[in-house]
C-alpha cells in the first residue's frame, strides 16, 4: 500500500478542481465566511460546547489546583513539539514524501487503478465514498475504475490522505483519549471537508487547507493521552477557563507536530492561528471551517437546535453545512 500511495501523492500545489474531478462546489462568490453579526444571533461558545460534549459522563467539579496542575503539564509540552509527537502514533513516513512530490502529475488513472486493485481494504474505501450521497452517482459505481474517474484526482488525494491519518487520530488507548478520540476525528474529517470547500474562493490551497482540517486537532488527542497519564479522576474537567486553555494550547501542539511531521510551512502557520491575512489566508479559511465542524456535529448530537442554523451562519455557510451532512465518514 505504502508503494502506490508515494507515488500517487502527487499533483499540482495548488490543487484545484481538475475535469476529471468532481468538485463539489465552494462557496458563493461574496459569501462571507464570518458568521453574520446581528442582536439576533444566539450567543453559544461552540469550542466550550464542542470541548463539553467531547468529555460527556458525570460533570462533577475537579478541584482548580488538578487543572492548573493539567494546565501546567500540557503547555510544557506545547513547548516542546518532540515531545507532544511522541504521545500520538507517528504519521506514515510516506506522508512527508508524498507532499514533497505533489506537482508531479505522471501517474495515470489507469495505473492507480491497477495497483488499487492489490488492496482490498482500499478498494472498498474508494468505490463506497464514489456510492456516498455526496457524490451522488447517477447510477452505482461498482469498479474501481469507474469510482476513480468519478473521484477524481483532489478527491482520491483526500480519501487516501484520510485513510492514513485516522488510525492515528481515531483509535486511541487510554479511558480519555479512548472516549473522545472518534468524535474528534469526525469533527476532524468535516474540518477538513469545509476547509477544502472554502479554500478556492479565498485562493488558498485546497489540498493544504484539507491538511490542516485533518491535523488541526491532533493536539487535543495529545492532551487527552496526557491527562489519562497523570489524572485519575472519573470525568474530565470541564471548567471554561480550562477548555480555553486547553484549546489554545492544543494548537500550538497540533501546529508543532505539523513541523516535526514535516508539513507545509503554511499549513503549520494555519493551525497555530497566523491570521494575519485575514479570512483569506489558510488561517482563516481553517478557523471559519472548524466552527463549521463544530456546529455540523454539536447539530447532527442534538447539542444544538437546527432552527438556529439560519441565525448562525451565512447562505454559503449553510451550503457548506448541508454538504457536511451528506459527506462518507
């Protein structure tokens, strides 16, 4: 599998719809990607709601002294990126290798599908998302050729990019990191979603900001495999002041890890929240996409009344959302 994925990982830089591609569509042009500022619009914390529904169970109260003591631990290791890399599965060392060779257009259809067909595991991956109502095929795609062409090469791209990155995400030891671990990689793999959808109308590159939505969250699973090192207790603490920390310190681990990973600079930059280009830059598009994933999944838990949908984000907002509902997991 390593094989043809290092040589399929590969493509233009800037990673835009292709006509073999079937993109779906981004944006509305002029479609801000701030939520609309009115007295209307509820006032809901998502990353306190999103952190909350994360640690679920009992909500007792942890003592302020356990927090700050958590609290201390994990910026210590946002300090120090090597160090936070060792708490989650390394990524494939192919990954780095396929972002290095991303313009490199060689490889064909035909061939990916050829050595497709040696894995069984990924072939069913494929010709289900191709069957997936995002795509929506006219009629069942029931060969990998025909799920290839239809997926195009951005979509193959991110299935096999998804593919690599969930176990490390997704499947986790330890009681915390065990409970959360899956939900994160679902509001993961929609963060990643929206960003790509998003990223042409703001000119950023689509398969970075996809990079990024996957990634952006892997410093809270290092948090979580942390606090079950060193925390005993029978729920997580949940106090705001300490979701607020943990979040901004997540950051900075996922952004350092991204480094040691050997990711795009810009995707590293986006995920520490280097907004300075504002909505625009990659850092922007990511930001705007994770809320997004947050509300799609705090929606979708019945954390969140749909009715407020309309009052809560924009029309290529509520696009975006729609096409989050729908997307393969």
């Amino acid at each position: 599998m390593i094989n043809w994925i290092t040589r399929w990982f590969k493509g233009s830089g800037a990673a835009q719809a292709t006509g073999q591609q079937r993109a779906p569509a981004a944006p509305t042009a002029g479609a801000s990607l701030a939520p609309p500022f009115t007295t209307e619009v509820p006032v809901i914390d998502l990353p306190l709601l999103f952190y909350r529904y994360l640690a679920g169970g009992p909500s007792a109260e942890v003592p302020a002294a356990t927090e700050q003591l958590i609290l201390d631990e994990f910026a210590r290791l946002a300090d120090s990126p090597h160090d936070g890399a060792d708490l989650v599965p390394r990524v494939p060392a192919v990954i780095p290798q396929l972002l290095r060779s991303l313009r490199d257009d060689a490889m064909s259809g035909a061939e990916l599908s050829r050595q497709l067909a040696q894995d069984v595991v990924l072939v069913a991956e494929v010709i289900r998302e191709a069957n997936s109502p995002y795509y929506s095929p006219a009629a069942p795609v029931r060969t990998i050729e025909g799920a290839v062409m239809l997926l195009g090469q951005n979509g193959m791209r991110m299935l096999l990019a998804r593919v690599a990155f969930r176990p490390i995400i997704s499947m986790q030891a330890g009681r915390f990191a065990h409970q959360c671990a899956p939900l994160v990689w679902r509001q993961s793999e929609s963060c990643a979603l929206a960003a790509s959808l998003s990223a042409p109308s703001a000119g950023a590159n689509v398969f970075e900001a996809y990079l990024a939505g996957l990634l952006h969250h892997v410093g809270l699973i290092v948090a979580l495999r942390l606090i079950d090192q060193i925390y005993s207790g029978a729920s997580l603490p949940r106090s705001a002041h300490f979701c607020a920390r943990l979040l901004a310190d997540a950051r900075r681990v996922s952004a350092g890890i991204a480094t040691v990973w050997e990711f795009p600079p810009s995707v590293a930059a986006a995920i520490a929240g280097d907004a300075a280009g504002g909505p625009s830059s990659l850092a922007g598009v990511l930001a705007a996409a994770d809320r997004l994933a947050m509300l799609r999944l705090l929606v979708d838990a019945g954390q969140i009344d749909p009715a407020l949908l309309p009052a809560l984000a924009d029309t290529g907002e509520l696009a975006i959302l729609e096409q989050l509902r729908v997307a393969p997991h």
